[in-house]
C-alpha cells in the first residue's frame, strides 16, 4: 500500500515497508509504506503547491467533490466494514455507526462551501466600510488515530478541505489501510491531486511525521485525535512553532444514575456506553456512580449484562467485544486490573484476558489511586462506585484531570438537567450514556481532555484565519 502526494501513489522515499496486522487473526492486511519525513515534507510542498487553485474554486466544484465521495464511500460500504473488522477489530456495530457518520459528514461538509464566509461591521470612520472576512489558511496536518479510523479519519481532512484548505493525513499505524480507502475514495470522487495527501509510517516511527508536520512552516494548522499524552507532547512542540493546534484526547468519563431511575433502561445504555468497540472509544464510560438505594441491584444486572456479552472475531456479526487493538494494549489492561485487584477491587464480570480479546469487565471498591480510578484505560473496563446523593456524584465526577464527556440517568429529564449543568464535561448527555456524536454537533473535551471542535459549522473556527478588511470609497482626513 502506497502513500499518495500530490496525486500520486508512491512508495516512501527509503523504499521501506512494514506490515498493518489484523488484530484478531494476526493476518497481514496490507505490506505499507513506511514514510518518514522526506515523504512529509513532499506531502507537505505538493499540498502547499495545490492550495492556490484549490482555495479558489468554486463552491459547487467543491460541493460536487463531497457528495461524489459520499456516493462512492456508500458503494464500497461492504468492503469499508470488513477492512474495518480486519484492520482495527471493530465490531459490525460500531463499523455500521462509522460509516453512517461518515457518509452524514461527507454530506454536510457538501454545504460547507456555502457558508457564509464572513460579517461586515460598523465602523465609526465615516465612509470606511469593514469586515471580518473568513479565509482558508493554507495546509493542515491531520494525525488521525486507529480506534474510530473512518470517523476520526474523515473528519480530521473534511472540514478542512471544505473550506479550502489542502492537507496532508497521517493515519495510524495500525489502521493505514483504512487511512488509504478514505483517500481513495476522495481520488475517485475528482478532488484535484495535492489537495489531499496521504503519508504513512511504520510502528514506532509516528514522530518523524509528526516533527515535520509541527515544525514545517508552510503547515497552518494541526488537528490531532488520540492520547492525552502524545496531544500534549505534539501541543508543546506547536507551542514553540506557535502553531495552533484542535486537540481530541483522552477522557474518563463519568455515567451518573439517580435513584427513580427505570433500571432496565439504565443498564442497557450503560452497557452500551461501557462496552461499544470494546471500550476503545473515547467516549466511553469508565466510571459509574450510582446512588446508593439502587447501588446494588445496578451493578449486579450490568455485571450479568457485561458477563453475557459475546467475545470473539469482529466480522462476526453477532460479536460485541472483539480484540483489543494490540498484545501492548492488552497487557496494559489485564496490568491494571491486576493492581486495581491487588489493592482490594472486586471483579463482578470478566477480569481476565482471552487473548487477543478482553472480556467486558466490572469492578467495585477500587481505590482512588490506582490507574484504573483516575487514569484513561483504553479497554472494556468500567468501575462502579455507590454514591449517598447527587452532590456527590457531581464532586467525584468533576474530580478528574479529564473532562471529555459525562450522562446522567435519571428518572425525570429536569432532575437530570439539574445534576448536568454542574459538570465539567465538553459534553453532556441526559438520559443517555456517553457515547454519541453526529457531524454537526460540537464535539470536544475540556480540560486534559483537549480543546476546540471538528463540528461542521463549528470547524470554520478552526481552519480558517479570520481576517479584517476595510474599504474606502473617498479620501478621509488625518490629524498630521
Ligand atoms: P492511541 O493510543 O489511540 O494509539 P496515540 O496518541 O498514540 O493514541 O495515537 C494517535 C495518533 O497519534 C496516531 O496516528 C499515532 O501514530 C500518532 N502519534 C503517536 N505519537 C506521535 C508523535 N510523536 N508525533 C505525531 N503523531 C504521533
């Protein structure tokens, strides 16, 4: 599989490869290019090369583009769910939810060349007349992660170009494949060589990318999408480039059930918001307070929930946890477990690898001091803690580094709104679990969780200098 720069598909230029593996069967599911940064760099120059034209053309050249892409990403639909299966382990439900959302964004981000590009102001000169005028700015670095690799992917490069932007994509090492169908399916859809370019990498390598992407002057913007440790070491790189950067990181996210709450309802979303894609979203729910009248019945219907839910190969339809992403990722999980455990956590479901899958995994009285009670574990393995009111729940929800997302159960929406406001969460969600997201909405964390917004609409903000233009019609006086 080749990278693509400037409307070419070429090897990388030190004519290495490595190999995308699928994490379920261990297959090899595409030999890769492993691009460095020379290959960023000539990303970089082909896109800065395409950005005159393409900022120049015309909306419904650019709208066309969009909608052809979405035509062409629904006619592959198949294929994109099994490569998602293959490459990443998701499961045919979260590839389902993926693909719909990308077809949604390729869509609106279609109306995006439309908008309105700016705003004239008043001005107290008279005869001057002003405006804040919208404009691309230039090439954007897209580093994208493997866990949503479609979504996450998609909206990473599409408001972006939308608006006029070129950009080069770095997609994860661990889901090339699907970084390379998405930019595929822009080739196919007409968007003029350069616009999009595409540049890969081995394991281990990610940095020799994301070091020319940060450091390259003519790269205007970076979003990025993963960790919160690599978006901070990247944003104190930008930091001295002053190169602004969207951030979306990790979170541990709190789901907050009220007494009254109808138990059925509130077990089956909190499963799902648990355990979609194997806990590797994040959105998911990592910890549960619970009021404590109903603290008990709660955590033994969700165990039972979690212990039936069925593990195994992702293409299987049936499948609900299928594997974690790698043998790092899985021995990182069954090591925190082992601590949480060690230090006098009980295990209510699961709590044991089944390589490469780890089953959905409940547990209760863990300390607030192992990893598993304040750090992201990117795995299906939620922590259940009772709670004696709603001010406690909100105290211990807030105590957190990360600030992502956070739901509330509750028996009645206004009694649900009441503990919602008081939550420090980029998002929030009543009578609904934690994961959600639709192109338009403002999606995005707060506090170690990142900061600004991919939501189309909402991304004009990000990938577009604002600029301040007057005009006079007639000579005006000066003072000297
Ligand atoms: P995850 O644990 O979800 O893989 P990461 O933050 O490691 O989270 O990865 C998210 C994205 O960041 C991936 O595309 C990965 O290759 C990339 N990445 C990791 N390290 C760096 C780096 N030093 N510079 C640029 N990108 C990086």
């Amino acid at each position: 599989m080749r990278q693509l720069i400037g409307g070419e598909w070429i090897d990388s230029r030190n004519g290495r490869v490595f190999d995308s593996v699928s994490p379920w069967s261990g297959e090899v599911v595409a030999t890769v290019a492993a691009g460095d940064q020379d290959d960023t760099r000539a990303a970089i120059e082909a896109a800065q090369q395409a950005f005159g034209p393409w900022s120049e053309s015309l909306p419904h050249e650019r709208q066309g583009i969009f909608l052809r892409a979405a035509d062409e990403l629904e006619r592959r639909g198949d294929e994109v769910i099994a490569l998602l299966a293959h490459e990443t382990g998701c499961t045919r439900h979260f590839a389902d939810i993926q693909l719909e959302f990308a077809l949604s964004l390729l869509r609106q981000s279609a109306a995006l060349p439309y908008a309105s590009q700016g705003q004239l102001l008043p001005s107290d000169l008279p005869g001057t007349r002003a405006m804040a005028v919208r404009r691309p700015v230039g090439v954007v670095g897209a580093i994208a992660p493997w866990n949503a690799a479609l979504t996450l992917s998609s909206r990473a490069v599409a408001g972006p170009i939308a608006l006029g932007n070129t950009v080069v994509l770095k997609p994860s090492e661990h889901a090339p494949a699907c970084g390379a169908l998405l930019a595929e399916v822009f080739v196919a859809a007409g968007l003029p060589p350069g616009v999009l370019n595409l540049v890969t990498h081995g394991p281990g390598e990610a940095a020799f990318v994301g070091e020319e992407l940060i450091a390259n002057p003519l790269v205007r913007r970076i979003n990025f999408t993963g960790s919160t440790t690599t978006g901070r070491r990247l944003a104190e790189a930008a930091g001295r480039h002053l190169k602004r950067m969207l951030l979306q990181l990790g979170g541990h996210n709190p789901l907050i059930v009220l007494d009254g709450v109808d138990l059925d309802y509130a077990v089956d979303a909190a499963v799902f918001g648990s355990f979609v894609h194997q806990g590797q979203v994040c959105m998911c729910a990592r910890r549960i307070y619970v009021e404590r009248p109903i603290a008990e019945e709660f955590s033994e219907r969700f165990a039972a929930r979690a212990a039936s839910l069925p593990v195994g190969d992702p293409a299987d339809p049936e499948t609900v946890i299928g594997p974690v992403i790698s043998r790092w990722a899985l021995s990182t999980i069954a090591r925190r477990v082992e601590e949480a455990v060690a230090h006098g956590a009980r295990v209510l479901a699961g709590g044991e690898a089944r390589p490469p899958c780890y089953p959905a995994t409940v547990l209760v009285d863990v300390p607030p001091d192992v990893e598993l009670a304040f750090d992201e574990t990117f795995g299906p393995v939620v922590v259940i803690d009772a709670v004696e009111d709603r001010d406690e729940a909100v105290r211990r929800a807030n105590a957190s580094a990360f600030g992502m997302n956070a739901a509330v159960l509750a028996a009645d929406a206004a009694q649900g709104m009441e503990v919602a406001r008081r939550l420090d969460a980029g998002i929030v969600h009543v009578n609904d679990q934690t994961v959600n997201d639709e192109p338009q909405m403002p999606f995005g964390g707060t506090k170690d969780s990142g900061w600004g917004s991919f939501g189309v609409g909402f991304a004009v903000d990000e990938f577009t200098e604002l600029q301040w233009v007057t005009t006079r019609d007639a000579p005006r006086p000066f003072p000297f």
